[in-house]
C-alpha cells in the first residue's frame, strides 16, 4: 500500500462524485449525511472496499461542511450537525458578509477534520478505551454539561434561557420510552409515538420563524435584498482565522473527544464548542450577534467529531454514531471485521482509510468553495423570493427526514413557537439543546438508577463524573465563586 | 348501434383489465421498511428491492417509515391500498406491539407473501467471566437473584424477550436480574466491553468482532439447531433448555391484495432468496436465512403471536 494506491482511478472517480453528491445532501436540509451514506453504500458494494469507504468519508466530510451553507445563508440548517452554525453565521450574512463567513468555515471545518483525523491516526486505541469508560453515570453528567451551555447561550437572561431549555427537554419525553417501552404524550396518535423529530423542530424553529418575521416585516421585500461580497480575499480569512487559531484548536480537540464517545455525536459537539468558546471568552457579548469565533468554533468541532467516531468503530467494531453505525455494516459486507483485529489483519485497508480521511479534508477545499458559489447565487435573489425558498426547502426538509406528513405540520408548528419565543425574547438555542440532550440526560439517569439499584452515590462517586460535576458548577457559577474569593480575600487583608 | 358501442366497451375494458393483471406491475412498486436507513432490515429491503426490480422490470422503491418502534411503517404498510404497489417487509414487532399497546394492528392485518430470514439470540458474556456454560450462569442468576446485569437493546425488545423467555422455562423470575435497557445491540456490546452489564443476549453476529477476537464468549444460541458459522456455540436445547427464540424478517401485502399478484410476488421473491446472490448477501451481513412459503408465514406468526403474549405479560409489558 502506498500512497498512489488511493489515486488509482477506480477509487478516486467515486470519491469525487461522491464529495459532489455531498455539497447536494449537505446543503438540503432534511437530507442528512447519515441518508446519504445509506444511499451510497448500495452502490459501493460493486465498488473496490477501498473505494466505497472513499465514497462514504468523502460524502460525511463534505455534507457536515455544506450543512452550515443553508445554516449561513438561510438560516435553516442542511443537517443536525449545523445547527449552532446558525447563530453567528446568519447574522454575518445579514450584516453582507455570508461568503466570507462561509469561506472561514470551510478552511475551519477542512483544519478540524485534519486535527480530528490526525487524532484518530495518532491516539485511536487509548482514546477508545477512555471512551469505554462512559456508562450511564458519564453521560448523563455529559449531557447536563451540554445543558448548561444553555445559560451561556441564552445572552444575558438566564430565567428566560431556562423557559426554552425545560420546554426543549419537556418535548424531547414525547414518545416511546425506551427505558420502560411506554408510550408517553402521544395521545394514542402513531406519529408522535415516535417522538417529534428533531430536525422538522430544528427547520421550524429557525427557518420558518425566519419566513414569519419578514412576512411581517413592513419594508417592501423586494428593496432589501442583502448586498454580499461574493469574492472574497484569502488574506482577510487566514488573517481572521490564524487571530483565533486556539479557537480553532480547541474547538476541534472538544470535537474530537465528543465525536469519539459512542453516544454522543457532531451535533452535540458544535453546541458545546460554541458554548465553551462564549463562555472563556473575554467579548460574550459579541457572540450571536456575527462574531467570527461563532462561525469557527462549531464548525471546526462538528468536522472533528467525525474523525473522532471512527474511533469506536475502528478500535471495537461499534459505532460512535449514526453514520458510522452503517459504514460498519459495509465493512462486513466487504467481509472486513471492525474491531480489535482489523488493525492486524486489514493493516492496508486501515492505512488507506486513513490516507483518504486525510485527502479528503484537501479534497473539501475546491469542492466546497464551489458549493459556496452555487449556493451563494442565490443570495442575489430579493428577499421575497429567498423566504419562499427557505419555506419549500423547509417544507420538502422536514417531510424528507421520515417520509411524513405529519413532520411538516410539526415544522409549521415549531415555526410558529419560534417566532411568537423570538417576539417575547426567549432565545432559541437552549430549546434545541433540551430537545437534543433530553433523552440522552433522561435514558443515562433511568438506566443509571436501574442499574444502582436506585442508588445515586455511584453518580457522585466516579472521577469521570466528579470532573463533569465541576464543570458544571463552574460554568453556572464560575463568576460567582470568583467573587466569593475575591471577597475572601479583601476580607483578610482587612483582617491582616 | 348501442349494443354494438356497449359491447365494444366491455370488450375494452376487459382487455385493459386483464392486461392489467398479466402484466403486474405495471408501475413502480413501493416497498415499506418500518425501520431507519442503513440498519439490517434496511439492508434487507433494499436488496430485496434491487433484485424485484431486476425480475420484474419496475421500479421498486424502498421507504423507510420509521418510529413508534415499528408500529408507524408496519400501520402503513397494512393501510396501505391492497392492490398490490404497496409491500411492507415485515419483522418480529408485528407480533408483539399490540399487545405492548403500541398500535391495534396485528399480524391479521397483513396478507403474507414469504418468510426470508431468522436470526436467534445468542448468551454472551465476557470472556474473563467464572461461568462455562450457560446452566452455570442460570444456577448463578438463580442463587442471587438481583446480583447480575443483563443487556441487549429496549426494553421490551426481541432480545429482552428472548431472556424473559428463557428465565421462564428453567424456572427463574424474570426480576432475578436486571435488565439494562439501551437502544440497540451495538450499545449494549459497549456496556458488555466496559464492564457495566454482565451478560447480553443479542443475534451472535451481531457480536462477532468482539467474539472472533476473543473479548466475548458466547455460552448458547437460542436455536434449534446450531449456527453453522460459529459451530462450537450449543443450543439451549443441547443444554436441556427447550427455549428458541429470535427475531424474523419477511414480506407481506395489506390485506385483501389480489391473490394473483401475492402467487406472483411469491415465485419472484422465493426465487430471488434461493439464488447464491441472496446467500452470499445474507451471509456477509451476518444474517440467518430461513424461507417459509405465503401459508407457513402466516401460521409461524400466528404462533409468535402467542408466545410472545405470555413473554410479555411475565415482562410486566403487557396492556
């Protein structure tokens, strides 16, 4: 195996289309990368092993990198894992600086994935087996770590961040409960036994809050149309991102890290990193309002945290998430073994996956600036034609997800609570939060007191936890205790 | 004149009519899958549905219907109009989410075309554990009731069934241990890695990475008779458990569909799950092949429907 062996033809027609097919997935919302690798894995079955992993890594890095261009443009994002690219990204593009936004997050996502990638190549076993160290007890406290994010998020009023956290969460019990099996607020209506989907929620609370806000708006649509600079210079991005290489790094380690944990995937790994960036840095104030570390640090996160699950699913043969739950699945069909001996007895195949992880992040550079490009005309359009674009992407998005009507009229209805919660001031993010991180809080607190015997102490015990439990409270408080020493010592030197 | 018209009419018409039976399907076919893209019965489908294609000349196009745990794609499977376009690849779950309350369909509200798969349940335990076969492991579960953990998906799920069941049979009440709920097997195998559950019951190849490599070592199959790729894994039966159990895959029509189109569907699809192509598939996905015919299908859930009755009423699960 050497380095021309991915660069033979059979391989590297397919991962190109397949990186084109990526920028379409990815920049559809409601098509998710994790369809789009059940829809190539068919095809790669004909394909050389090699080729069709070319194919599935082609298409996840791109299609998490072209999920942020509706995030950014629209306001709607292409897939789960962009969600917290909307905040900033948006605000950018309205201020007519959406190329460039979208121009720092490529270069951030293609430098995430590399760390994430390099981190897979360099430290997978270890990391994997830290990993296997989270049960029930760990993630829960993870996801209430997520949940605290919710306060840094909810800019400046945390009673009202809190409203739309605890409504998240309350509409994240609706469904099957898989701890007992019982259905719960689904009123005997199939549909909802299955949970309200994330995404139609997601599409609704920010794409069609965005569609009624200009609706009402009193302008005359058509005369604001944004004036954005589509070209956009290589030394005002590299300037503004190398300014904020830690973020960068920091971003993509959290990703990383997130991505190889078994439950927990890209999209909760851009919330948090967006999350810890606000929350360490010395500006909060400027965060959602179009700040460049918005854009950088989820999106160098979500690129990482793909990297960061193929770890599991290399290491042991189970799947850090959805998308490497199939590509587990293809490995066997090519009659490989994902797990602990793949590394001996697929040494070649391991190290070709590796080789075109790593070419596929150079890859994503020309195609993704070309989706930029495409996806960039259509911020040409006036604005009154763009809303009626964000509806039908919204509308055909959310019914794409599951085949499902009933999808859309949840959308609708979410983009109702989403733009009456924006007019009365509760933010949106902490909701999505709640309703990301509820069933993974939830599930890991029931099956961790099944598993106790109803005991809390072993939550309290583990270090792992113990670290998580400090986190916490310091990102709650951690202004507060800071007084309180500062008080302390006044105290003293007036005692002194 | 009129006689002439009215009879040319009805002439017409019973060409088209019988033009339309002969030449089914004459349009594209849409086939139900009640579960997410990219997982096993996902798979299935769309092999199935290549292979219909190639034979029939149509197209046949998967949908994945997913939630409520199967009851979404199974109800619109069986409401879907009888004529034949709409085939549901059906699994286990019809047989146990009514009487969990999920949905009111039942295994009646489907018309059967073939069974093409079966995959029993399998012990496995890690292989640093103290017992040698699974009656080992059952006496111990029997001396300390509360003591170990076991594992395998939902709960409710075929693989909590599948222990339920087995509990059953050598006497052990199904609270003796404690089962931890997760949301598919592949969670569960990373509970079983970490240390956190102590046994899980799941389909053998579903585990094979962490058995092959010597991490895990499966005590029984849930079979009748032994899988022939893990040969050295007994039976519960050659142990003296008369228990089998697993999960099954197969395609079904709603109700009422033209008898003509279900023969037709048969012929094609037996002949595609007894072709190499079909084996070799099944084999590299870890799947069981198991065939039985439109009638055997239907018998076969008729009494999966009953066994999982009591299963569920012991698992508290019933409503």
């Amino acid at each position: 195996m050497t380095i021309l062996t991915i660069f033979q033809l059979k391989i590297l027609v397919p991962w190109i289309l397949s990186m084109g097919f990526g920028i379409l997935v990815g920049g559809t919302p409601g098509l998710t990368a994790t369809m789009a690798v059940a829809l190539i894995v068919p095809i790669s079955y004909y394909l050389d092993p090699l080729a069709g992993l070319a194919m599935i890594l082609g298409v996840s890095f791109t299609s998490i990198f072209t999920g942020d261009i509706p995030a950014t443009f629209l306001r709607i994002p292409g897939t789960p894992a962009s969600g917290a690219a909307v905040l900033d990204g948006y605000e950018l593009t309205k201020q007519g600086k959406g190329s460039l936004a979208l121009t720092i997050d490529l270069f951030c996502s293609v430098m995430g994935g590399l760390i994430g990638v390099l981190i897979l190549i360099l430290i997978a076993p270890p990391l994997a087996r830290f990993a296997l160290k989270f049960s029930s007890f760990q993630y829960f406290w993870l996801g209430v770590f997520g949940l605290s994010m919710s306060s840094v998020l909810s800019s400046g009023n945390m009673t009202r961040g809190l409203v739309s956290a605890l409504l998240g969460l309350l509409v994240s019990t609706v469904g099957i409960d898989i701890t007992t099996g019982y259905p719960r607020f689904a009123f005997g209506c199939t549909e909802l036994m299955g949970g309200i989907g994330f995404i139609p929620a997601m599409v609704g609370l920010f794409g069609i809050s965005e569609v009624l806000k200009n609706v009402r708006s009193k302008e005359r649509l058509l005369a604001t149309s944004i004036e954005d600079k589509l070209k956009v210079s290589a030394s005002e991005t590299f300037g503004i991102i190398f300014k904020r290489k830690w973020t960068l790094i920091r971003a993509a380690l959290i990703g990383t890290c997130v991505g190889a944990l078994p439950g927990a995937g890209a999209d909760i790994a851009a919330w948090v990193a967006y999350g810890l960036e606000k929350k360490t840095s010395s500006h909060p104030e400027k965060f959602g309002k179009g700040c460049f570390e918005g854009v950088i640090a989820p999106t160098s996160a979500n690129n990482a945290a793909l990297g960061g699950t193929w770890i599991p699913a290399l290491v042991f043969g189970v799947p850090g998430d959805s998308i490497t739950a199939i590509v587990l699945g293809a490995m066997m069909m090519y009659g490989l073994r994902p797990g602990p001996l793949i590394f001996q007895q697929n040494a070649d195949l391991v190290k070709g996956i590796f080789m075109i992880a790593l070419f596929s992040q150079l890859f994503l550079i020309p195609v993704g600036l070309i989706g930029i490009k495409i996806y960039g005309t259509i911020l040409k359009l006036p604005r009154n034609i763009i809303m009626v674009i964000v509806l039908v992407f919204s509308i055909v998005g959310s019914f794409a997800i599951r085949n499902s009507l009933f999808d859309i009229y949840i959308m609708i209805a979410f983009g109702v609570v989403g733009y009456s919660f924006e007019k009365i001031r509760i933010p949106l993010p902490p909701m999505i939060l709640g309703i990301i991180l509820g069933p993974m809080i939830e599930d890991n607190l029931r099956v961790g007191l099944i598993k106790t015997a109803g005991s809390f102490i072993p939550f309290l015990t583990d270090p792992i936890s113990m670290s998580l439990i400090t986190l916490i409270i310091f990102t709650f408080f951690g202004s507060r205790i800071g007084g309180i020493f500062k008080l302390l010592f006044q105290n003293n030197d007036q005692d002194g | 004149m009129r006689k002439v018209l009215i009879l040319g009419l009805i002439a017409v018409f019973l060409m088209v009519a019988s033009a339309g039976f002969a030449a089914y399907p004459e349009k594209g076919v849409t086939v139900i899958c009640p579960w997410g893209a990219g997982g096993g019965t996902d798979r299935v489908a769309r092999f199935m549905a290549t292979e219909l294609e190639k034979a029939y000349g149509e197209p046949f196009v998967v949908v994945n219907k997913t939630g409520g745990g199967g009851a979404v794609g199974h109800g619109a499977g069986a409401y879907a109009k009888a004529d034949g376009y709409n085939i549901t690849l059906l699994t286990l779950e019809i047989t146990t989410m009514h009487w969990m309350g999920l949905t009111k369909l039942t295994y009646e509200d489907f018309d059967y075309v073939i069974q093409i798969n079966q995959d029993p349940s399998a012990v496995m335990v890690r292989s640093d554990a103290p017992w040698k076969g699974v009656k080992d492991l059952l006496n111990d579960v029997k001396a300390n009731p509360g003591k170990y953990k076991f594992s395998g998906s939902g709960a409710g799920t075929i693989w909590d069934l599948s222990r339920i069941g087995m509990f059953d049979k050598v006497g052990i009440p199904v609270d003796a241990a404690t089962w931890i709920p997760t949301k598919g097997a592949a969670p569960s195998i990373v509970e079983l890695l970490g240390g956190h559950v102590d046994v899980i019951t799941c389909s053998l190849p579903e585990a094979a990475a962490q058995v092959e490599s010597g991490e895990f070592k499966a005590l029984a199959i849930m079979a009748d008779t032994r899988d022939t790729r893990f040969p050295d894994v007994p039976t519960l039966k050659e142990q003296g458990i008369d228990w089998s159990s697993g999960t099954f895959r197969g395609i079904a029509v709603p109700k009422g569909t033209p008898k003509e189109i279900v023969k037709s569907l048969y012929e094609t699809c037996n002949k595609i799950v007894t072709s190499d192509a079909y084996k070799d598939f099944m084999n590299k996905n870890g799947f069981g092949i198991k065939i039985r015919n439109s009638e055997e299908f239907y018998n076969f859930c008729k009494e999966q429907d009953m066994t999982w009755k009591k299963v569920l009423e012991l698992g508290g699960y019933a409503k």
